[in-house]
C-alpha cells in the first residue's frame, strides 16, 4: 500500500506554461518541476522567447507558442507608444497562441496546468475543464512615473488592473510568490485590486534555494583569485537583451571608478553566452553567462541588480544589501525596486540617471552603511520560514490523479 500512491504519481501530468521574456518566470517554475519529477510526475513546459532555450538546456521539453512581448526601444526602455502601436499584433499572437496552446494541451492531455503570469493556459483550463493553478506577482500593469503623474493615467491603470483582475480569476486558485504583507515586494502590483484580494495567497518567495557547499564557494574563490577578507560586489545584469546593452557600458566604466580593495564580478546575462570568465581588471572579472551564479551570490557582500521579482527574492534569501537599476518605464521593476529601497534593503537608481558616477557613489555607501546588511540578514531570516517551493508543491500534488 505505501508504494500505490507513488504509482499514481509516476502516471501524472503537469503543465507548466511560463511567461518567456526574461527568465525569471521559468526559473521559478523549473524549480517546482523538478521537485514533482523526481517523485515521477510527468512535466512539459510550453514557453516562447529565451526562456524556451533555457528550459531546453535544463533538459525539459518545452513546446515554443508565439510570443506576448512589450516592445522595448533602442535605448533599452520599455515603450509604451510602440507597445500600443503592437496591440492588433498582440491580440493576433494571443489568438494564435490560444490555437498552439489547445493542441499542446490536447495532445499532452495534463491533470492540471500551472501558468506563470500567462492567460492563454487559464483560458484553455476553462474550456477543457482541467484544473488550474496561476502564480503571480504582477496582478496588474503599472504605467510608468511619468504618466502616473495624470489621474486620467492612474484611473485607467486602476480599471486596467480590476479587468485583469477578472481574467486571472479564471485559475482555481492564485499563488503570490511572495512575502505576505507588509513586507510583500511586489506590493504595488498586488495589492489593490479588489476582483481579486480575497483569491490571493502568499505562499513565499519561490527562487531556488540553493545550499552552496563550503567546498564550492572554496573552488570559486581558488579559481577567481577572490580575497574574502576583501569586499565582493556582484553585477548581475538580466531582462531583455535590448535593456541590458546600457547599463552594461556604464556598469564597466563604473568599475574602473571603485575604491582598487573592491572587487567586482560583472554577468552580462547572455544565456547562451560564453560561461567562461574573462579576467578585465587585477580586481575584476566579466563573465557572459555566469555558470557558478549562486556561489557567486553567496560569496558576494553586495549585489548589483535590475528590478525583476526573482532575482530580488534571491537576493533576500541570500540575506544580500542591493544596488537596484529597474528597466526604464517598466512599472514592476520599478514598483519592486521601491520597495526595496522603502523597507531598507538598498537603493534605487532609475534607469534615467544611470551613470558610472551613481554606480559608484551607490556602491560605496551600500557598502559603508551596515544597516543595509542587518536589514538583509533581518529578511533573510523571515523569507527563510516560508518556502514557496515546497508550498506550491503541496498545493499542486492533490491534483495529481
């Protein structure tokens, strides 16, 4: 009898479905899927952008649906005249990918689906009857400052966010993969929607929480020549490849601009980029893709980073002060990063005063005042009692046939 539940497991099917740009949507998913497969549930993703590459490098099948992207310009920030102008190209990709969905999920016949901030699955859940489960950090789309600053601007971004509101009760149940309140991140695209306060439920930040050896931060430290006695910052670039050309430039100008005992270790974020390091200074070096990232986290007494939910989850689960530079006009990094800034985790610099200046300037203070870092150990502590992981994993298995 102890071995018939297991068995049933092993003939489960789940269907992950994250939302593509960046990668910090199919991360988290991953790590739920590798939680149910090890049990023996059977797992298939369905993405689009990087993360299909992604996924495919970690060895999972992951069906490509045409793309829901925002159109970001040449400068790196998020456009809202081209993002309106695309609405009928959008609306066309979102019809196709309900038609791409409904076979992949037809054919792979799931017992539940679980979609990361994308509709097309829920819809799909709903005509075919399947069981659904969203998680979620983004309730609604934040305009940017600049246009909040219009009560025209914020009442439609309010009326936007109650209709959104609407489509995500589609899911049986919606997961927030953060801390509950007050000290929830993503506070500004959470909360405040009424269609959906009372579905909402904070299961925990759902990063991977990675245990990293004594003797991999030892080899990491061997073969960089890292002194820990010394301070380490890590740049840790992501988002869309067209936002992260800027603030590279200015990330390795400000580099030469830090006090000479300062370490730094700069990540381009490519994901297919070289994964070998490139010594660019007697106290630097520059990786393409990062391979040894969470090492690198740990080792670290300060992390450089964009706005996005994950990686802002990692870095309070690894109890590390923060250096903030969310995309331009994109109203979630935005939102997240003044939260951080809010409850004393570290500072903000908005995309529009990016310099190697302010890069330095931040860095150094973030490294002088200690209060960033007894905040950080103060929220690591609190993350550490809820495991979004393990959360989502029970509320997934009930369904598992």
């Amino acid at each position: 009898m102890n071995g018939f539940p297991h068995l049933l497991l092993k003939l489960a099917r789940i269907y992950f479905a994250p939302y593509g740009v960046g990668l910090g949507h199919a991360s988290r998913l991953l790590a739920v899927a590798e939680h149910l497969r090890t049990s023996g549930a059977g797992v298939r993703f369905s993405s689009f952008g990087e993360a299909v590459n992604y996924l495919a490098v970690h060895g999972y099948d992951c069906m490509q649906v045409p793309p829901m992207e925002l159109v970001w310009s040449s400068q790196g920030s998020f456009s809202i005249k081209g993002s309106i102008a695309s609405i009928p190209q959008l609306f066309t990709n979102f019809v196709r990918q309900l038609n791409t969905e409904m076979k992949y999920i037809l054919s792979y016949s799931p017992d539940i689906i679980v979609s990361d901030t994308r509709l097309s699955p829920l819809f799909i859940a709903e005509i075919l009857k399947i069981p659904s489960i969203l998680i979620l950090n983004q309730v609604k789309l934040l305009l940017s400052p600049r246009l909040r600053e219009f009560k025209l601007a914020r009442i439609y971004e309010k009326m936007n966010g109650e209709f959104l509101g609407l489509l995500w009760r589609l899911a049986d149940k919606i997961l927030i993969p953060d801390l509950p309140p007050p000290y929830t991140i993503a506070e500004r695209n959470v909360w405040d929607t009424s269609t959906v306060a009372s579905r909402l439920s904070y299961v925990g930040f759902t990063s991977p929480r990675h245990t990293v050896a004594k003797e991999r931060l030892e080899k990491v430290c061997l073969c960089l020549g890292l002194d820990r006695a010394r301070p380490i910052v890590f740049f840790h670039l992501s988002g869309p490849k067209r936002t992260r050309l800027r603030i590279l430039q200015n990330v390795l100008l400000a580099c030469k601009l830090l006090r000479p005992q300062i370490q730094y270790i700069v990540s381009g974020g490519t994901p297919d980029g070289n994964p070998d390091f490139r010594k660019i200074a007697a106290n630097g070096w520059y990786f393409e893709w990062c391979p040894v990232r969470d090492e690198i986290f740990a080792l670290s007494n300060l992390l450089v980073i964009r706005g996005g939910h994950t990686v802002i989850s990692q870095a309070i689960q690894f109890g590390k002060p923060m250096l903030t530079i969310p995309i331009e006009n994109h109203g979630e990094q935005i939102g997240n990063s003044e939260k951080v800034a809010k409850i004393g985790l570290g500072i903000m610099i908005p995309s529009a005063h990016i310099n190697p200046k302010n890069i330095v300037e931040a860095v150094h203070h973030l490294l002088d005042d200690h209060s960033f870092h007894d905040r950080a150990t103060e929220l690591m502590k609190l993350s550490s009692d809820l495991d979004g992981i393990d959360n989502i994993v029970n509320i997934i298995r009930p369904y598992l046939k």
